[in-house]
C-alpha cells in the first residue's frame, strides 16, 4: 500500500477520526561535496524518491501525540506547556520532539498536533532519514499553523535539534536539500550563504545508490572528531572555516598542522574545489568529467579524511571496473559504512547491476541493496 495511505489508515484507527493532512519530505543523496558543509563549503545533493511522510491534524489544546508505524507503531505523547524531555530509548520520538522545542525556543506559536509517521527511506544508511523526519515535522507544524517560516529556517530549525537536541553535530546538507529540492534537479548549496543553484541531472545520467548494509551510526561515531579536527586547521590558519584555506596556502603553511590534521583539511579543500567544478560538469552533461572528479572524491575521503571502510571500497572498486570511464562512483553521506553512489547511462544501468550481484556478497559477506533514484521535490504536501 502506498506510504500516504498507511499513515492516513493507521491515524483514522488510532485516533477515531481522519486527518487533516498527508505531509512528506524526502531523504537525499550527495553527489559530490563530503564532510564540506560545517566547513562553510559546498555541496551537491538531490533529494530522493524515498521518503518519511506524516498524516496530521491540529488539536485545541497543547497536546502531541505521536505513532510510528515503522516501530510497531510505537506511541510518544507530551504537553507543549511542559519542558520537552530527550527520552532515553526512544530515537524516532526524539528527532520529533526536538523539532517542536526548537520551534518553540524560536518563539513560533502553535496548539497541539496529533501525527501519524512513517517512511522508507532506509534507516542508518546514510540516506538522511533522520533529516527526513526533521524537516517533515517543521513543515507539518507551519501547515498545520500556517507559520511564518521559510524553508531555509525549517532546515536550520531542524539542524539546531540534531545538534542540540539528540546532540550529533551534523551540518546543514540534510535538512537543507530535505527542506528545498527540486525535481529533477540537484541542488548546489553554499552553506556558507546557504544560496542554492538548481542543476537539471541530464536525462541520460541514471543516479544509482547502492547501500553496502554495513550499518553506519553518526552519533558517536568519528563525525564529531572529524568536525574538531576541521576545526583546529582552520584555527590554526586563523581564518573562519576550511572554506576561507586554498591548498597553496595550506601547502606552505604544512608545519602549523600535525600530518593527520593537515589531511583533513587536505580533502575538505580539494572537495570544495571538486564540488564547484562537478556542478559545471553536471550542467554541461560531461559525464566523463564527472567520473574523473567522483573518482578523486573517493579516494580522498578513503586516504585523507579516513571515513570509508573497506566493504564501501570494495563497492565503489566493483562498479568503477564495470563503468570505466562511462560514469563516475564515490561513497556519498557521512562515511564508516553506509552506501555509494554512482551516475552512469541508462545502458549501463543492467551491467552494473550485474557486477554488484556477482561480486559484493562474495567478497565480503555482505548483501546489497541497489536503489536506482530520482531527484524529487523537497518537503510538500501530498494530500489534504
Ligand atoms: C552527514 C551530515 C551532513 C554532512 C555529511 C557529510 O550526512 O548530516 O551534515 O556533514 O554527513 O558530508
């Protein structure tokens, strides 16, 4: 059954009447542009045809009450006026839960919601469910309330309750293509700014993503030592953010940096430069360029930034054979596990498949997962 007609289902039964509304916003996949973001850089996402989506309707008093069907339909409840509380063993309820704190921190003005949520974007696979949920929590609340908030400030609203409220200090990639996708479309993002420039993803290039079930978790994960180490370079630099760095300056500058530090900010550097250059190749449809660009990306996050694994390396080793210069292939999200992704023709499409069955599960154990995607639009409404 389709997703909008679960939740509209599951909220009729639960709460005795229907729901107002049917609210969606998409997970995303970044093309080019990794651990760049919290360094004021740039990438290159586009939101996906999978996503988390709520059926919803607001409430005379200060009540939430919350159903997640993908987790039994597991319930949350909890009262506006009151203090908003993490609640231990309760994650999904949490990224709700921060969202509406942080609407209310803002000073937005709402009554209560009763929501129902589910979703397919793949969980922990580095696809941005999370953000999914985050975003589409905030635009539930501005539909429900008609708020004066912008897309951009749903996305940092949402960002600001990862950070603050489940305490994973991710930057504003997710949320942000979440919250403002296009169809068809990949988004280069400034996330210094937070500008963004719609690029059309040429009609012969096929994005595929493939997820290595190697389950990946961000919290607690080596993403926030990753940030830190970004940090000290830029510090030691003295300038804002990596953003501000060019690689001749960090080149003569070497000594200020111990050798795991200066590689860091090597690949943050380098993948700005590749990001920019990557968004010309998409628009011009050079699928060549591309590969060459994704290819460098790849090997910078393995060697310098040290965030893929060797199940991901034997992926990306799997499909770059297969494509050779028709395509291009990089692990893509927060790294440690996760998925790659690729852009190649609609031909290849089926060969590539092919290679990945063969090859993956043998050389590593592990089965895959291949999703071959769309670009869709960013957080809407599907139905009211
Ligand atoms: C995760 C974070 C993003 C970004 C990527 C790496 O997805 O949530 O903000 O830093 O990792 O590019």
């Amino acid at each position: 059954m389709a997703l909008a007609n679960v939740v509209r289902d599951v909220f009729e039964e639960t709460f005795g009447y229907p729901s107002e509304y049917v609210i969606q916003a998409p997970g995303r996949v970044n093309l080019i542009g990794e651990h760049t973001d919290y360094n004021d850089g740039f990438v290159l996402p586009c939101a996906i045809n999978y996503q988390t989506i709520v059926a919803a309707s607001a409430r005379q008093d200060h009540i939430v009450r919350l159903v997640s069907v993908d987790y039994d339909n597991d319930v949350d409840q909890f009262d506006l006026r009151e203090g908003i509380e993490f609640m231990e063993g309760k994650m999904w309820a949490n990224y709700i839960r921060g969202v509406v704190k942080c609407l209310l921190d803002l000073g937005y003005q709402f009554s209560g919601a009763d929501i129902v949520v589910s979703g397919n974007v793949p969980h922990g696979a580095g696809l941005s469910s999370s953000a999914a949920l985050e975003v589409v929590i905030g635009q539930t609340f501005k539909t429900l309330y008609d708020l004066k908030i912008t897309q951009q400030e749903i996305a940092l609203n949402g960002q600001k309750a990862e950070n603050q409220f489940v305490g994973c200090n991710c930057g504003i990639m997710d949320q942000l293509i979440s919250a403002c996708g296009q169809e068809n479309h990949a988004l280069l993002i400034d996330c210094r700014s937070l500008d963004t420039v719609p690029i059309l993803i040429p009609e012969e290039m096929v994005i595929m993503i493939i997820d290595s079930n190697k389950k990946r978790g961000l919290v607690g994960s080596e993403y926030n030592a990753r940030r830190l180490q970004c940090e000290s370079a830029s510090q030691a630099f003295s300038v804002k953010a990596l953003r501000d760095l060019s690689l001749e300056a960090l080149q003569q500058g070497k000594d200020k940096l111990d050798n795991v530090v200066y590689r860091r900010a090597r690949h943050v550097i380098s993948e700005n430069e590749r990001t920019l250059l990557a968004a010309d190749a998409l628009r011009s449809g050079d699928l060549k360029l591309m590969g060459k660009l994704m290819a460098e990306s790849h090997i910078s996050m393995r060697d310098d930034f040290e965030i893929t694994v060797p199940e991901i390396d034997c992926l990306v080793d799997i499909v770059k054979n297969e494509l050779g210069e028709q395509g291009g292939v990089r692990m893509t999200g927060g790294g440690f596990g996760g998925c790659i992704v690729a852009l190649m023709s609609p031909e290849k499409v089926d060969s590539v498949k092919r290679a990945i069955e063969n090859e993956y599960q043998q050389r590593t154990g592990l089965k895959e997962d291949i999703y071959v995607c769309q670009a869709k639009q960013g957080a809407s409404i599907v139905a009211q």
